[in-house]
C-alpha cells in the first residue's frame, strides 16, 4: 500500500489500511512477499494471488496489478452496437475514406542524366501514383530521407494526409520496415478512458481497451478536477495522470495487435470540455467561474509529440470540438452516431448520462443543448459495490413478489458488484416492491430479513459474501440510493428544462438516444420507473452506448465526419443551467421516485394503481 | 590556448604555440591572466588587451574574443549597394508585402450573453480586422491564452503569417510585451556567414553582422567538409559549428537593436545546398558522389525549433531552393538582386565567385547554370596575409613605376591584411609591372628590393612591420598567387564552358554580374587583367556585392520573391562540370596571366604592346 501510494496510483482504502474494508486488493503477478492473514479475502483468491494491499510486506521485487489497470470494460460494452446495426440511418456516414492514405514506391535509380534530388524523385512518383500535387514533409522526416530511399534500393513505403489543399506525407520507410498504419479513437471522459485501434486501410477495429481515468484521485467530478488544478504543479500533474492512462491503453492495445505505437499516425479523441483542457494543460478555471469562457471550442489540429501521446511523434491528434465549457466534444462527437441530424420534421431527444450529464434537443435545423452535474453513480462510481460493466458485474436483476432476487452477470462467474445497468434494475425492482420508498429510504417492515446496518449505513444484502468473487456482500446503500436519485434528478431535470425553454413537451419528442456507461442493456421501463427517463412510448427509446468513442471513431473513418462535427458545434445553441433561476426547482422536483409531479409517469402509476388494487 | 581547443573553438596556430607566429592573437575582454613575454605582439596592442593566446597563463574566469568573432565585414560591405540603387530594374521586387503581419487588438470584456471561448474572441475580432476568415494555431501558444487575453484586459497583439489558403498564428502576446516583430535574412556561405536584422514592419535592415563559418576548423571547402562529415558524430558537429555561428551573430544584432530574439519571427535562408545540408544535419555524402544527387531542391518551411535557431520557436524558416548538388539557394536568392530575369532579349551572365563558384547565362526565356570549385582566395582565405573586409583590410592598391606602392584601407587605421579586391588590385599591379610573369612567379630582379625568403616561401612585401597593425610585415607569396591563379581560373574557364555549351561567345553577354566576396569595390580593369573576368566593354560590368544575402533580403519583403526564387530553380538547366571532359582543357588554358590564349584577352594584350613600346 505504501509502495503504490508513494507511486501516486490510485487504489482505494476505506478502513485506512487495517485489513478490513478489502478495498484494496490487488493481483500480485511476480515476485516474492509476506501477507498478513486476513478474514476479508477468501482463501480461493489468495491462491490465486490476490492480496490485500494494506496487509501484503515486500519482500522482493513485485510485479502488481492494480485493480484500475485490469480491463474495465467488456468489448461489447466499449463498441456501440447501435452503430454497428444502424450503419445506414446514423447522422455520420459510415464509409470508410480517411485522410490518411500508405503507398508503396519502387524509385528509379539516379543517374546523371536523371539526377534530380531524394525528395523530388519521391514526389515525382507520389505525383504520379496518387491524385495529388504537392507534397509536404516534416523535417524529422527529411532528416533521415538519403537513407531512407537508398537502404532498400529505392523500395519505399509513404505515410500521408491526402488534404484538399496540400498532400502531407507523415513518414517515409524502407519499404520492408512498415506494413500497416493505424488510427486511434479514444474517449476521454471524466471517469473512464475506452479507446480504439483501428487497421487504418480498412477502418476495422483492431482492439479495444479501457480503463479508469487515473485522474480520478484527484477529484471525481469536472469541478473538484478543475480545483485541484489550481495549486503549482497541479495542472500538470492532471496532465501527467490522463497521458499515463491513454499511454497504458495504447501499450496494452498494440501489444495485443502485435504491432508498434510507433505505427499509430492519427487520433481521434474525444472528450468533455474540460477534459480536452486538462489533457493539453490549459488553464481550465476560466470554465468554472462565470462566465464560463473555455479556452477553446475548435481545438487547432495538434501532433502527438506536442503532449507526449506514445504514437508515431508526427501523429495528428484531432480534438472532436466544443459547443461550450459544459457540452464538449463527446457531445458533438456522439451526435454523429444517431439519426437525429438526417431527421427534418421528427424532433429527438439526446441524453448522454456520463459523470457530467449533457442533453441535446432537436433535428436537422435545430439542436439546443444543456449541460448538468450528474456524478459518476451510473458508471458505478461513488456506489459502494458499484463497479464498471466488465466481468463479473451485475447487469441485469429482478426481484420476485416472495422477496428472491434473479441477477445475471457479466461472464457467468460469481458476482464482483452492480454496474449502471444493474443498479437502474435494483432501484426499480426495491421501489416497485414497495422495498424502498419515494424518497429513497428503506421500508424496513418490508426487507427486514435483508437489511442489515452496516459500517457504510443501512444497507439492502444484494448477495451474501459466500456466493460472491470478492467473498464480501454484495449491498445498496440508503447513501447509495440517494446518490442514485440525485444522477437521476439532476439528467431528468435537465432533460425536462431544455425541451420547456424551447417551448416543448416530452410527448412531443419522437425519438430518444440514450448514451453512458450504464453497460450493454439498459432497462428502459425501469429506468422510467426511477424517474431517470420520461414516461413515453417505450419503442421511442433507443439505447446507444458509448457514443463519444463512436463518434470519435467515426470521424476517424471519413473526413466528412470531421466537417459534420465542427458544423454541429457551430449549429448547437447552448443553454447555460448555472444562471437558469427555474433550474433548482425542475431539480428540487425529480429528487423523489420517480417525480414529485407523479402526472408525468402515468405507467408508474398505473403500476402503483394496480399494486394497490392487489394488495387490497 | 588550451582553454580555447578543449572548447572546440577555431584559433589558428602555424608556429605549434611557441609563440612566433602571431596566429593565435585574442582580446582578453575581462578577468586576470600572466603573460608570457612575446616579440610578435607590438606593446601597444598588450596594452589594449590583446593577448597570444599559446603565451597566455590563465589566473582567473576570463572573457576573451576571439578573432573569427570578431566583426568580420564592414556594413557597406554587408549590404549590396547595387541591390539599392537599382530598386526598380532588379528582377525581384524591392515592394515591402511580407507574409508575417502584426495587429494590435482589444478583445471586449466576456458576459453570459457573449460566453465565446478564448480563442473564438481572438479570431473573431482578427476576421473583423483582417481579411483573412481562418486563423490556425500553435499549441505553444494555445496553452497560455487564457492568461494571455486576462493579463491586460484583453489588450492583446497578435503575431500572424497571411498566407493565401489559412492565415496562421504564430504568437499571442499581452499587447505590452510586443512592439516590433522581425525578420532574419541570413546568408550561409563556405568561408562567411552574415546576416540582416530586418523590422517587419517596414523592411527596414535594423542591423547588420557576419563572421567566419565556425565549420572551417573541419575543412575550407565543401568537398573537405562533406569528407570530415563522413566519420560519427561528425555531422553533428557541423551542425552544431554552424549553428554557434548564426546563433552568436543573432544575438550580437538583437544585443545592438536592444530587442530579443524572440521577437524574430521569420528568417529566409540563403546558402549553397551543401551548407543548407549541413544546416538541418542531411547527409551530404550523394552530394559527393555520383550521379550526385541532394536529399532536396526545394526545402519544406522548418520551425526554428526544429533546428534550434535563437529565435521565437515557433518562427517559420525559409531556405531558398537549390537546383542541384552544386548550385543552391545563394544563386538563386542571387538572380533576384540583378536585372537578368526581366530582360528578354539581352544574354547576361552572373558571376559569383565565393569558396564555390556559380555561374548563370541566360535572360528572361532561358537559363543555364554550372558550378566550380574554386576556393576561398578573395574572401581572404587560404592567403597568407588575406582577410575578410573589415576595418584594417587593404582594399584599393596599385603600384607605381618606380616600385612604390600606394593603398587604401577600411578605416583608415594601420592595415591588417589584404582583402579580396585588394588582392586583385596587387595581383594586375605586380603583373602589368612585370614583378611576376604569366605563371604567376616573381622577377626576381625586378623586385628584388621587396622580395625574400619568409618561412612561407618567397614573399613579395607589401608593408613592413613597422607600419602595419599587428606589427608584422604584410606579404605576398608565391604560393598565395597560385593559389589566386587556380581561383581565378576556376572560375574563368566555367565561364567559358557554360557559353560554349549553349553557343554563345563572351561578346554575345550583354551584361555580367558580379558577386562575391571581394569588399566594397572590384576594379573590373585589374580582374580583367588577371584573367578572372573576360575582356568585354567596361560598362557591361556591374559589381553585386553579397547577392545571395540580398537575396535572402528581398524574399523577406515579399512572398512575390519567394514564388519567384520557386519559378527560378526550377527554370535553370544545372550543366555538370564534373563530368565534362572539356572542362580540364578549359582550366589549364586559365592557369596563366590572363590566359593561354592571349587572343581572348585584346587589351591586355595592347597594355603589353605599349609597355613594350614604352621600354624600347
């Protein structure tokens, strides 16, 4: 525990460090140490080479894996099969022309009647092979350019953005040193980083990976993240703590390709305003205070050796753009991957549920976009047995009349905790069964033989610590509940703010698109239920995942994308809920389940009408 | 002494450090040092704080001047008087339209009506101004801007390059940080290195500086320095020699205009494709060897940071083009600064005899080019008592028939030293008066009063100690005027050559240009005398001055020159000496006074005639 708090890793430690929360368990891959007994860990995966932190002494060199550096999410979690399905009707095109192109040449050798310099014969043949006229180099590349073309006898290999104005060559090789050249789609949100690699020639994803935010111990939260930036040093060490994460990512993506960073010549990255900030080491204060200026909303395109991305150093990176300090590039990014911009005379609604939730409204002349403050409950953060929709996660759970609990989780092995999916279900199924109450709080007569009152409050036993992988309960919190309902609160007050301001009615919406990190299902009655979603027609609801990594891969694939994504922004009028008087009230009213104004949820309380009736 | 070559630095030192030779000379500028006593070094220069640096005793931090860091030209000898008496009639245009603009903005206060983000502010106000729509950025100055823009509230001067297709942002300062931006023009040359300090606001030359190529340690000419570059780590080291020596000279300028050198954001680079190798640290090797191929002609824009200029960074560093392996951006910079291209049915010829000799032939339509080897005799290098034309050069000189010499030096101090066009004056005086023959070797007779044995051979005596700066006899040797002679041929018999190739005869030049080295003036008679210029009518000739450096200027003023020195390059047909086997017959021919063939030469031959005459 001292070893990797004096690294600066983040790994959790609820009882500070005496054997008894389990926080802090890691898998100890190499070496030789001395452990405590513990009671929290069961003997099973001490075998396996888990091991408390806080009770585990170094007696050797050790190699550790931290529970934030384990694959957070499932692949089918990171890649939108929305998407995947809906290829034709999305708003972004889905063919794949990127401005990065690879060619093969084969130069003549020099002559003296056909002497012409290194780079002219290339370019001569670049003319002549391509469609393009001029050709521009990095000096990094000329640098080694005699060698270059006559290590292989000419036999080269050209890497180039192929842009309307100037064709950009990126690299140059011998011919048998490169053979594929990758992309990368990454996604910065506030809690969870996923990325993409993609086969650049034909826009196949190659890998995909995805960890915490290792900013996360710095705050968890945009505000807390851009408070602890203002002291010296702070703003860098953010920056330091989001590179070693997408650096990790790429690492473990390129190792399991078999290839080299060094191959990956473009980004596209997505991201709230914020994090895009903080990634480039802007002063992000200015989107804090009113009134609320960020530093930029197009991000001008970057190289990779500028912030010390691990790729080739000539890399471009492309910052998805803005609307403003609260709706970033994720948003812009995500739009690209519904129908919503193809759709004239049918309004949408956009709601992406991340730690920062954004809302956008509207079809292919209007957007209107709000911003709000939901917090990292749906992704399992700031839950006690909350957690990421990666193995062994809760994802679906339903709770019968006889008070037995159904769940299913990820990978079929024995349970590790509730990713968002599975906490909208639990929420739903404990206040349908009247085992919670509107305001979130326990009905004890109901649950009293599985709530118990434990060192984190009174708590609702989801499973008992035999039958789980960490051999800890598995529980919900009062405390967990209430975050759960401020999430909700805060997106659905939103929500219901932006279509008022623009003089619209939920059932005036046609269409909705659901983003976040609620896993691969989300349960759209039950997340009615709770208050989080409108009370429509269900089949209005469509469920869309991680739309940011998306939308950011998207734009990877076409240029058009990119010019679709800078028109959204510009298009998107921003509604600021910070100075918005009306805001507080909306929120004040969602803070119950599902509504105080129980007329906008008619299903729920039709259900409520007919559990009435039943138990009468 | 020590000090000096454990520093890498170039100090000369014939006599082995025993203090005889008089090589080694320094300026202690500061600090405490024991003499040893020395014969060579007059009392008065000891007591202006020159030094032997062999006979030195360091007894303290000494500050000491070197002598190749000393000013090595005069400023009339810097700047091209041609250049701005013909303003008009000279092929580029004098017309001062540089790309990098400047403006002074005052951003208005942000409010939540108008929350744009930072940059949004800027671009918007620089549309509003300019008349230009796109504006990129560098990073580096996207991580300071929301300082930037609050430090003087929103008093802020932007730094741009207007280019036709974006307009680019190269600095954001508070509007009281920046008052003038500038521009370096700079000219590479073998054997001197010398540089404008330009403002751009009005293309006014602020400052003027040049010194020695600190590569020279490593080898006079290019095929010497592409040798020495051949072994590791040496290709470095030329970079490094030659960025020392323009760095050194930046900060003497920006030191003398009282301004910082990163304020300069521009430089235009003028130098042979060699030196530009060398420069950006290419292989040089295939410029050696056949079929003698560059790594480029034309050099893509660099950064200053790519290469480490002292300059702002982010500066944008032009290098004009070459033609080939031998004929590079000091010639075609050079075409701009005469009236060549704008004269179409007028044959003119360009001469620029500096450690290489380019020649051009040709006029509006057409032009030929070739290159020799001809070494740095009139820059003062490789002669004895040769120097640059600086203060204490003998410029002007003749003799009288009774044997007194009568010259000129620069300042009016006690001389130094020859300088080119001094040279060249002594050379047709000592001929024409029959103190050498037509092999260039002395009658000894006829000199005998001036003439002895030195320790460098025979030497004709131009000064004796007594009256000479250094308090050392200024001389001629005999091998000083062969080396003059194979200078002077070279560059005669490529002359020759290139109008035979295309079927002209020297009476068929209408017009010859002259650049080079020489110093403030070249006597067209006596050059004519010694075979180095072809015997046409005297007002043919027009004496350029540094071309290449004015070149480099005249880019500076106007992207119009730079398309033009493009359009150049491109036009000129590089004919290659190396592989003419007509091209050794032409040399022999030139290494006699005038010449073999007397014929070419008519009136010098008619000065013989009348002298013969005059002594019968």
């Amino acid at each position: 525990m001292e070893a990797i708090q004096h690294k600066g890793l983040p790994l959790k430690a609820s009882c500070g460090g005496k054997g008894t929360c389990g926080d802090c368990v890691v898998l100890i891959k190499e070496g030789a140490y001395a452990k405590k007994s513990s009671a929290v860990l069961p003997d099973r995966l001490v075998n396996q080479g888990y091991a408390l932190a806080c009770q585990t002494l170094i007696t050797d060199d050790l190699i550790v894996q931290l529970p934030q550096f384990e694959e957070l999410l499932i692949k089918s979690v990171v890649r939108s099969e929305f998407v995947e399905k809906n290829k034709k009707d999305i708003s972004g095109t889905y063919a794949h022309d990127p401005a990065l192109k690879s060619i093969a040449l084969n130069l003549p050798q020099p002559t003296l009647e056909d002497n012409y310099s290194d780079f002219k014969r290339v370019e001569r043949q670049l003319v002549q092979h391509t469609g393009s006229k001029d050709f521009s180099l990095p000096y990094s590349v000329l640098k080694n350019l005699a060698h270059t073309v006559r290590q292989e006898q000419g036999q080269i290999h050209v890497t180039y953005f192929d842009d309307p104005s100037q064709a950009s060559i990126v690299n140059i090789t011998p011919a048998s040193a490169t053979e594929r050249v990758f992309g990368l789609a990454c996604d910065i949100g506030t809690t969870t980083v996923a990325l993409y690699l993609v086969d650049m020639a034909n826009g196949d994803i190659i890998e995909t990976a995805s960890s915490l935010n290792q900013q996360i111990k710095c705050g968890e939260d945009i505000i807390s993240r851009i408070n602890y930036s203002q002291k010296p040093g702070h703003l860098k060490e953010l920056q330091d703590l989001i590179m070693i994460t997408i650096n990790r990512l790429i690492e473990t993506v390129t190792q399991r390709a078999g290839t080299s960073s060094q191959d990956i010549y473009c980004a596209s990255i997505s991201g709230n305003t914020t994090m895009i900030h903080l990634l480039l080491t802007l002063e992000p204060n200015y989107i804090r205070e009113e009134p609320y200026v960020p530093t930029f909303n197009r991000v001008p395109l970057l190289q990779a050796k500028d912030i010390g991305l691990r790729m080739n150093p000539e890399a471009r990176i492309y910052c998805a753009p803005s609307v403003g300090s609260y709706v970033g590039g994720d948003i812009t990014a995500g739009m690209l991957c519904t129908p919503m911009l193809k759709e004239a005379d049918k309004t949408s609604l956009f709601i992406d549920a991340g730690t920062n939730g954004e809302i956008v409204a509207g079809n292919r002349d209007w957007l209107m976009t709000c911003a709000c403050s939901a917090g990292p409950a749906f992704e399992g953060g700031g839950i006690r047995c909350g957690m990421p929709a990666s193995s062994g996660a809760i994802e679906q759970i339903s709770l019968s009349e006889s008070g037995k609990l159904n769940y299913k989780v990820i990978n079929g092995i024995k349970p590790k905790g509730l990713c968002g999916s599975g906490l909208v279900d639990l929420m739903a199924e404990l206040f349908t069964h009247g085992n919670i109450d509107r305001h979130g709080k326990f009905n004890a007569p109901k649950t009293r033989d599985r709530i118990y009152h434990s060192q984190n409050g009174l708590a609702f036993l989801v499973e008992e610590a035999q039958n789980t992988f960490w051999g800890k309960d598995i529980v919900i919190t009062e405390k967990d509940i209430s975050n759960l309902i401020l999430t909700k609160g805060a997106v659905f007050s939103a929500c219901s703010l932006l279509l008022k301001s623009v003089g619209l009615d939920f059932h005036e919406i046609e269409a909705l698109y659901i983003a976040g990190g609620f896993g691969r299902f989300l349960d759209v009655d039950n997340a009615i239920r709770i208050g989080l979603l409108p009370d429509l027609d269900r089949d209005k609801f469509h469920y869309v995942g991680n739309s940011s990594l998306a939308g950011a891969y998207l734009i990877l694939r076409s240029e058009q994308n990119k010019s679709l994504t800078e028109e959204i922004a510009e298009k998107m009028t921003y509604i600021e809920l910070n100075t918005e008087p009306r805001y507080m009230n909306e929120f004040t009213g969602s803070l119950f389940l599902p509504h105080t104004d129980m007329d906008l949820f008619p299903s729920v309380q039709k259900l409520f009408d007919s559990h009435t009736k039943e138990s009468i």
